[in-house]
C-alpha cells in the first residue's frame, strides 16, 4: 500500500510539474533538445522561467545555434515582471555576453527594439537599469529615452523616476 501511495504521488508531481521544470530535468541529464521543447511549450504558456531559460541558451548559443534575435525576444519578455533579480541577472547576462563581439551593437538594439515592444513596463525597467548603474553601465541618455516613452504610455512610476533623476535634461 505504501508503495503505491508514494508512486501516486510521484507520477503526480510528475504531471503536475511545469515545463520549465521538465526542461530543467532534461538539461540536467544532458537532452537539450527535450529541454528547448519543454521551455517552448513554457514560453506558450507565459512562464517566465522558460522565458529566460530559452532566451538564455540562444543569448549563449549553449548546445544550440545562438540567435540574438530570439534571445533578445525572449529575454525582454521577462522585463515585464517585478523581480528586480531577474532583471538585473538578464541585463548583465545579455549585455556581457554580447559585450566585445562582433555583433555587439546589433544584439544591443535587437534586445533595445524588443523591449520597446514589450512595452511601458519593461521599457521603465530597463531604464531603470541604465539610470541606477543596477548590474549594466550607466547610461543615463539611454535610460531616459526609455523612461520616457514608458512616462508617455502613462506609467505612473516612469513619471516619478523621470523627475526624482532629473532626467529631463537627457
């Protein structure tokens, strides 16, 4: 009886389990493939774990072909959400990885334009991160120039950044 309690608890953690953690197991044991599956099924689904483990591999280009478009697309979904954490880890990771590459200034603008689709939120965030040195060199120019559209979205918090850093002589 035993047995079978812990089996039935098992197989359902198993099916209950998301695709970022499947993919996570996959890569774990060496099937990358498994993995990109299961974090593209994720992506679908809005997680943002997959989100970022899926941007990430295509950021690095680790057992796949690196594709900054798909990373930059992926990742700047991310900076819609409120961990700054995550944020700052995503911005350090996009930005040192591309830093000294031939590419470099074209993954920057993929990963920028993304952003910008993304909208107010993610564009205030990454501001942020510009303004504030979080994790990125600061660039206070380009901070404000995305703090700026996300104030003109109506992003109560852009507002109140833009002139708690006087940002409007940038």
């Amino acid at each position: 009886m035993f047995r079978l309690i812990v089996t039935a608890v098992a197989l359902t953690a198993l099916l209950n389990a998301s695709y970022y953690e499947k993919g996570d197991d996959a890569y774990e044991d060496g099937d990358i493939k498994t993995a990109v599956s299961f974090w593209e099924k994720g992506v679908k689904k809005g997680e943002v774990e997959s989100e970022f483990m899926l941007g990430f591999l295509y950021l690095r280009g680790d057992d796949i072909s690196p594709d900054s478009k798909k990373a930059a697309s992926l990742l700047a979904k991310t900076f819609n959400h409120e961990d700054e954490t995550l944020l700052i880890t995503i911005a350090i990771s996009y930005y040192k990885n591309m830093r000294g590459s031939r590419k470099e200034k074209l993954a920057i603008r993929q990963f920028e334009e993304a952003i910008n689709k993304e909208g107010k939120v993610a564009q205030y965030n990454l501001g942020m991160l510009f303004v504030t040195g979080s994790g990125i060199k600061k660039d206070l120019k380009r901070g404000a120039a995305l703090i700026k559209k996300a104030k003109k979205a109506n992003l109560d918090r852009a507002k109140k950044a833009w002139k708690k850093y006087g940002l409007s002589k940038y």
